[in-house]
C-alpha cells in the first residue's frame, strides 16, 4: 500500500472512530454534522499539509480533501471543536503510542524545545499568555525568548509516549520528573541530555525501574560516553516539529488554544510513524504526506 495522505486519514479515522466514545443519543441538541472522528482527522490534514492558518486550510480542504469529508465546517466550528476535543486526541495520541511496536523498546528519549508565543513587550503586556508564559533562554540555539518549553518523552522511532508544557523558566529537572513519573518506566531506559546531570535524577529513574543516561560534562569523571549519535535521534524529531509540522509557528493566542495546538501536532507526527509502520515503511518521514 503506498503512503499517501489519503489512506493515512482513512486508516487513522477508523482507528479513531472505533476507540473514541460514541456520542450519548440522549442528549438534547442537533445532531453534530461531523462526527469526532472526522474533526480529528482533519485537524491532523492540516498540520501535514502545514496550513497553520485555519481559513486558509479550510478552503483548500474542500477541493483537496472533499472526496473524503462530505460535510467541512467553517472556521468557527472548526476552531471550537479542534479545542474541545484536545484531551481526546491527547487520548487518541496514547493509544496510536501503546498499539506501535516500538513501545516494546527499551529506550525512551527525552529532552525539551522552545514554543515561542510572543516576539515584541507589547506583545507580552497584552497577551492573554501572561500569567502563564515567561522568559526563557535556549542554549541550543543561543537565544533568549517568551513563552514555554515542550518537554517531550519518545520511543526511539519517534512516537511521542508523554508531553509536558511548562513556563520557559521553570527548572528542568523538575518539570522532567514530573513527567517521568507520569509513565511507566520498568525495565526501560532513558536518555536525556547533559543539562539533566544530578543524582536526584537518576534515583528517580532507578525508583521507577529504569536507569538514566546522558551525555558525560566536561567537568566530570567519563560514565556514559558521549552518546551524541543516539541523542542526534530526538534533535532531528523536533526538526520536523519545528520545520515540518510548523511547532513554532502554531499562531495560538490562549493556554487551550496552545495545548490543542501542541497536541494537534504530536497527534499528526505520531499517525505517520504508526502509518509507516503499518504498511511496511518503517520511519518518520513525511514527505507523502504534505501534499
């Protein structure tokens, strides 16, 4: 079966429509045109076809997606249900994870990347973000911004296992152990990087199960190696993030508009690894998905 952006949505609306739960025929109100499933799937278009403006997908996807979607909403609709539907594709998104064969490795990588939310002061005064968002510095890329920081454990093929959004300033260590025990680490390993040094860490890891690695300091006895072929892993999976499924570029002006937005794209990158995965092209590429 070749891979096309076609059979991906087809194979992950059925996916989605037999997991989600049916709606309550009992409840007052109309009968929703397009059904949860539909709205997911098409939210995961428009990220591969890196539309992140929704009028502007909305409109190609009526010549480009019409065949599939009998019934497209408007942008409104649209942008109300994507949102109210963002802790099931935060399910959904589990689900695709605990179904992929990689979810049996026993390594698991972590590391955390800048989302932007503001570039100028009066941007930051006025944004409906403050309170939430706040300065941080990116070592990665040498470069101070306003925002938050995606904090992101994957499988070694690049399926997204658990996610976490915090405050660009808030400790790393801390937030990546709040997340780590969010998961079930037995038997497992996880790589992080050098910025994640300390023994409070790594007893962590130990309680839960599994055993941390990271890259060796400068400024310490060798342990661990340099591990810069393994970590290259997850830097190129938040390329794609970034370049690819417009990360930086996700134009939310709210904390739920964010979150939906961040899972949005992690549900869009995770369907292409499992789709790969399903007909027989194991990767993460993209390429015939974005068009």
């Amino acid at each position: 079966m070749p891979a096309d952006l076609d059979g991906l949505l087809t194979a992950l609306y059925v996916l989605a429509d037999d997991f989600l739960p049916k709606r309550d025929r009992s409840r007052p109100g109309r009968k929703p045109r397009i059904a949860d499933a539909e709205v997911i799937c098409l939210a995961v278009a428009q990220v591969l076809l890196d539309c992140p403006k929704e009028r502007r997908f909305l409109r190609f996807a009526r010549r480009r997606l019409g065949s599939l979607f009998p019934y497209i909403p408007g942008q409104s609709g649209y942008n109300k249900r994507v949102r109210a539907l963002a802790p099931q594709i935060v399910t959904l998104l589990g689900y695709l994870a605990r179904s992929s064969p990689s979810w049996c490795d026993g390594l698991r990588l972590i590391d955390a990347t800048p989302v932007p939310c503001g570039q100028s002061r009066e941007t930051v005064k006025r944004s409906e973000f403050a309170g939430h968002a706040a300065y941080g510095y990116c070592a990665a890329h040498s470069r101070h911004f306003w925002g938050f920081k995606l904090y992101l454990l994957c499988a070694c093929d690049g399926m997204p296992i658990a996610f976490e959004l915090a405050p660009a300033n808030a400790p790393e260590r801390e937030v990546v152990a709040e997340l780590l025990e969010r998961v079930d680490l037995e038997g497992y390993t996880v790589l992080g990087d050098k910025g994640l040094s300390g023994a409070e860490l790594e007893q962590l890891v130990e309680a839960l199960g599994g055993a941390f690695l990271r890259p060796d300091r400068r400024d310490e006895a060798p342990r661990f190696g340099n591990l810069g072929g393994v970590r290259q892993w997850i830097e190129a999976i938040f390329d794609q993030l970034k370049d690819q499924l417009s990360l930086e570029r996700h134009g939310a002006h709210t904390l739920a508009g964010l979150c939906a937005c961040i899972a949005q794209r992690l549900l869009a990158f995770g369907a292409v690894v499992w789709h790969n995965r399903e007909i027989g092209e194991p990767g993460r590429s993209l390429i015939a998905y974005d068009h």
